[in-house]
C-alpha cells in the first residue's frame, strides 16, 4: 500500500495536511534548499501539533556528508521529537565517513531515511550497506526543483529498478520529486511505499507558496487510503520517507 507524504513549512500546513488525511507529515523549509530545513523551534511546535495522529520527518538541510557537520545537524532535528530524521545524498553516493555517522546514529534509536537525487545518484545503489547501517528506508528525489518532475528525468524502468532493489535489502523505497497529479497513477502501479508531495499541494503548484487545502485534497483523494494505521517502533518499519 502506498502512503502520502505532505511536505509542510508551519503548523498551520501540518493541520491542512491532516485535515486531508495525509499518511505522513515531512518537516522542511523549501526556500532553504532542495531539503531545507526549519528552525528546531518550529519542527518541535509541528511535532507537538501533530501529536502523534500520524508519523512526522523532517529534513536536515542540504548538508554536506562530512561526518561533523552532518553528525550534529542529524542530532539537532531528532532532539526535536521527529519520528524520522532524512539524509540527502548530494555526493552520488554515501560515504564511508558519512555511513559510519548514519550507523551511529541508527544504533542510538535514530530512524534515519536516506534520500537520492535522481540527477546525482551514482547508479546502483549500495542499498545493501545502507541496511547494514540500520537505516529505516530510501526515497528517490530531484535536485532540481524547475526540471520536470521524476518521471520526466528518470524512466519507469530505472524507477522500478531503485523500488526492487531497495526491497530486496529489506527497505522500503519513496518517490518524490516535482510530482504532480498527472505522475501518481502511472507511479502508483509501480507500487512505492510512499509518494511525496510539496509543489502539487500549493498554491498555484509553486513550492515555496502555502499549502492548499483543496489540493491536498485532491492528491489525497488520488492515493487510496492504507487500511491500518501506520505504528511505530524502534528500529520503525513504515514507509520510507
């Protein structure tokens, strides 16, 4: 069963998201970046409003993966309550140094996702070392916000490929990336764990405009509902983020 993710800035867009239903609350900040992050004060004012009424991530920022910067910005935003903690990889590939973090991290109770970016991924992915590091799930992204969508940059068959092959290491595998309504029944039959959305749920599809009630809605009413709630508990087996 595939989950819906929605993107939110501000408390006010975490409850236009759960009035919708949405399955999953992600924390960031669009205008810092690919994977911008929000100030520590506000992911902890959305945790708190989300209350648990559904499982909440949040991005780090576009760190880099070096092991000090990336260690402390991990830290810093799962101090806030965040269910799950999500990695960009903007090198190609995880490194060494920076898996050694991540597997730290994931050994203290940290559930870490890590996210690829369709334009900079270094292909295959080494989904098997990021199992050993304990990580909770993958996602597939965009590093270029004004591209197209995933599905203009990547065929169905790499896509495909990137879902199996995370399965086949035990993780759940995400999209995301510029989705809009047109990509979610083609990207529904390749039967993701979770389909990720920011743009296509604002005003005027525009990322950094707010959230709209009306097109959460509508993404919502396009991914059916999963038929139980989503739990957690360490390491959390959900859909990655």
């Amino acid at each position: 069963m595939t989950r819906m993710l929605a993107s939110v800035a501000n408390v006010r867009e975490a409850e236009i998201a759960l009035a919708a239903g949405v399955d999953i609350i992600d924390i960031k900040d669009p205008s810092r970046g690919v994977l911008g992050a929000v100030a520590p004060t506000v992911a902890r004012a959305i945790v708190r409003h989300v209350a648990g009424r559904c499982p909440t991530s949040a991005t780090i920022g576009d760190c880099p993966m070096q092991g000090g910067p990336l260690g402390k910005a991990i830290d810093d935003m799962a101090a806030t309550g965040v269910d799950i903690v999500k990695v960009g990889v903007f090198a190609g590939a995880v490194s060494l140094e920076a898996l050694d973090v991540v597997c730290c991290r994931t050994r203290a109770g940290t559930a870490i996702v890590v996210v690829y970016f369709a334009e900079l991924a270094a292909w295959p992915v080494d989904f098997a070392a990021l199992a050993r590091a304990g990580v909770t799930g993958v996602m597939l992204d965009t590093a270029e916000k004004t591209g197209g969508s995933l599905r203009s940059i990547l065929k169905e068959e790499t896509l495909m490929q990137f879902i199996r092959g995370a399965r086949r290491a035990g993780l759940p595998a995400g999209l995301a990336g510029s989705l809009q309504v047109a990509d979610i029944a083609p990207l529904l039959r390749l039967q993701p764990d979770t389909l990720g959305f920011r743009g296509a749920l604002c005003r005027g599809r525009q990322r950094k405009q707010a959230i709209d009630g009306r097109a959460v809605r509508r993404v919502r009413a396009m991914i059916p509902l999963a038929p139980v709630p989503v739990t957690l508990r360490p390491p959390i087996n959900i859909s990655a983020m």
